[in-house]
C-alpha cells in the first residue's frame, strides 16, 4: 500500500492484483484528484514511483474505518 511510502507500478500491480490497464488508469484518476503523485527518474532503465499526496494521507483514517466497516459487515 501507498501508505507505507512509495511503490512501482509492478509492486503496486502484484498488490492490487489488477491488470496492467485497469491499473494505469486508476493510478491517472488519482493523480488528477490529487491524492497521489507521479515520480518519473532519469535513469535507464526508467524509473516511476507513486506516491500520495498530503491529501491521500489525510484520507487513510476514513478509509481504514470503511475497511473496519466492511469487514464487520461480513
């Protein structure tokens, strides 16, 4: 998870379990809301990190109560 600090695309992938496309498109909604950012290196080979933002940060303690919610729901 993002909240543990900044992932590649291919941790990100092999956590969410979601395929490549489905992914890459979620991680640019997030980007354009704001609550996490694109990190490109100048090396070879290329290099992205995701991160969150301060925002995304801010919401993990409503995200976490949904995810406790949830799970007591069963």
């Amino acid at each position: 998870s993002l909240y543990n600090g900044p992932l590649r695309f291919g941790a990100l992938q092999q956590a969410t379990g979601l395929p490549p496309r489905t992914l890459s498109l979620r991680l640019k909604e997030l980007e354009a809301f704001g609550l996490i950012s694109r990190t490109e290196y100048s090396e070879a080979p290329p290099r992205v990190e995701y991160a969150l933002t301060s925002l995304g940060q801010a919401l993990q303690p409503a995200l976490k109560a949904l995810a406790q919610w949830e799970a007591r729901l069963g």
